[in-house]
C-alpha cells in the first residue's frame, strides 16, 4: 500500500511537471513581441516600417522590386491605376507580398480606399445605399471580396464632422448625423475585423468643417468647440469599437494649432488622439507626396516626414513617385544620424508597427 503510495505521488509530480514546462514552452512559442526582447534592427530598416508607399503599375518591374527590396516599407497603397482584373491584382499583391517575406519577413499592410457610399477604387460597395439604408450583405459580400484578394487594411471609414459644409465630404458619409454616422461605422469596423482586415478612421479631427479641398489647397478654418467635440465623440466611438489606424487630414484647425496643419502638429497627433482620445493604434498622415499641406512652402518634404514623426504619426503615405520617396528616405537616414530624437521616434514607431502586425498577422511576423 505504501509503494503504492509512493508510485502515485510520483507520476502526480511528474504530470504536474511536465505540464508546466509544455505552458512555459507553449507560452514561449505564442507571446507577442512585447511580453519578448526585441532586437532592433539597422536604422534602415527601422525607417522603411515607418512608410507607405504607392507606385503607378499594375505589375512590379525590376526598377520597383529594386525600390521595394531598398525602401522596406510597412505596407503598400493601392489604386485603381493598380487594377486590372481580379486575377491580375490577387497575384499582384501576393508578388508583393512575397518581397516583403523576403526582405523584411514581415507582411505589407495593403491598403485600399474603398468607403461604403464614397471614395471607390474596386467598386465593391457601389450601390450599397440603393435604398436608402445600408445594405450589410453587400458590404459583407465587398469584404469578403477586398479579404480574398488579399487587402488587409480598408482606408474606411469616414468620420468627419459636420457633413454639409464642403462637397468632398458630405458626398462620401454615410450619414447625416452623429449617431447614426458613428452607428454605422461601429457596424462597418466590426464586419472588417471579422475577416481580420483593419479599418482606418479619417480624416482626424474632422474635415467637415473645412469648404476648400485639400486636394487642390491647404483648407484652413477656426472651428467652434462644440464642432470639435461632436467629431471627436465620432472618432472615440470607432476607436473604442476597434479601429486599429486613424488618419490625420490636411488642413489647419485655427482654434488647436493656428501654426501647423493637422499632418504636422504635434498638438493633433499627440495631445488630441493620443492623449485625450486614448488612442494606441496607428497614426498614418494622409498622402504627402502630392497634397498641397505646407503653409507657405517653408519647408521641404524631407522636413515636412521628419516633423511629422516627431509630431507623434506612426507612418507616412507617399501615394506617389516612388523614385523619390526614395530619395526622401536616404535624406531622413542622413538627418536621423545627426538627431537622437529623431532616430528614438522611428524606433518607437517601428516597435508600434511590429506589434500591430504581429496582431494581424499572426504567425507570419517573424522577430529578427
């Protein structure tokens, strides 16, 4: 009886052993980057995961893959000059994202403009307003369609404040008022992230208020509090229901900045969405390779990416001119040698970006 005793509480000990060690080690093999040790890599590569780039092909060319391979950036915006069939841009991201695998083993962000009643580079959601009320089985059908053809970040959804003071954003909400605005983005972010694809909040704090088009000027305008507030209660909803970026528009808010506009103030970026909204995702600028957002010409483009990183953007979007993007890059590789502050601010961004991605896309982030 007593060996037998002895038998029993030594095969409990060894189970209980033994599944201590299979947690430990199955809790090694699945811990995101944070609860690891991150080794950073070259400042190089730090700065490419800082970036989103564009290109105008609809197939990658050595003089791209070059670019690319150099460049290593976060993620990849996509166009309709980028589209020619589907079949053509379901192999045309995977190609890209085999580069990605190759040079940086991490995947691209691809994203896609494509907002419900708004801007379409696909088309999936034409229609989706036909009655009046928005058709979800259409715009989970549109889902599923950008999902499959390998899109994992929708620049959607609008929420913008107040929505008839400009055409060039009351005519892409979804809505006409708050509630029903941050109803239907809460609905739209939800659908998003059942398929694993990640929504982005645009364009913050609001751009309802401004009357001139970014695309043509930098549209400035001194907003009452009682506007700033109803936006922001719209972005607060999305971000606390699940976006995991925000987009920062052009434009200066007199009140918040009189200075800067939003793409460069650090009283946007970072007082406002980071600190007052809580916002812990990731802070893309809108296009700075072709929008008309610096007051004055008192700066350069390479000034212009290094003060919004510093003003607290996670990455910068240079839609267009791949060439020189990389030109703008070896310049900030340059200048961040000379700045510490600088070469903190990519680290901090590329750690961000990694984490995001690891939550993306699990399994297939690979922590060099």
């Amino acid at each position: 009886m007593k060996t037998k005793l002895i038998i029993l509480l030594l095969c409990s000990f060894l189970l209980v052993v033994g599944l201590i060690v299979f947690l430990k080690l199955g809790f090694a093999k699945s811990s995101p980057p944070q609860q690891q040790k991150i080794t950073l890599p070259s400042l190089q590569e730090q700065l490419g995961q800082n970036l989103v780039v564009g290109f105008e092909k609809k197939e990658i060319d050595q003089q791209t893959k070059e670019a690319l391979e150099y460049i290593k950036p976060a993620g990849i915006v996509l166009y309709y000059r980028n589209f020619e069939n589907p079949d053509q841009f379901k192999k045309f991201i995977s190609d890209l994202q085999k580069i990605a695998k190759d040079t940086t083993s991490k995947p691209y962000f691809i994203m896609l403009d494509e907002e419900p009643g708004g801007a379409a580079r696909l088309g999936v959601f034409n229609n989706v307003f036909a009655f009046g009320e928005p058709d979800w089985d259409h715009i989970e059908k549109g889902i599923k369609i950008m999902k499959d053809l390998g899109v994992n970040v929708d620049l959607a959804p609008v929420a913008d404040f107040p929505f008839d003071n400009n055409s060039f954003i009351k005519n892409r909400v979804p809505a006409h008022d708050t509630e029903h605005l941050a109803e239907f983005n809460r609905q739209f972010i939800g659908l998003l992230n059942k398929y694993n694809m990640s929504a982005t909040l645009k364009h913050f704090p609001g751009m309802g208020i401004f009357v001139d088009d970014p695309h043509q000027k930098l549209p400035d305008a001194n907003p009452k509090n009682s506007v700033i507030d109803e936006s922001l209660k719209i972005f607060k909803d999305g971000i606390d229901n699940g976006a995991d970026f925000v987009m920062i528009g052009h434009g200066i808010y007199d009140d918040i900045d009189p200075n800067m506009p939003a793409t460069l103030s650090k009283k946007i970026a970072t007082d406002l969405l980071q600190i007052q909204l809580g916002f812990n995702g990731l802070i893309i600028t809108d296009d700075l390779s072709e929008m008309y957002f610096i007051p004055n010409g008192k700066m350069n483009l390479v000034q212009a990416t290094e003060n919004s990183f510093k003003a607290g953007h996670n990455i910068v979007m240079f839609s267009h001119g791949l060439e020189n993007t990389k030109k703008i890059f070896d310049k900030i590789i340059s200048d961040a040698g000379q700045d510490e502050n600088l070469q903190s601010v990519i680290a901090t961004n590329y750690t961000k970006v990694l984490l995001m991605k690891y939550k993306l896309f699990p399994g297939s982030v690979v922590v060099r």
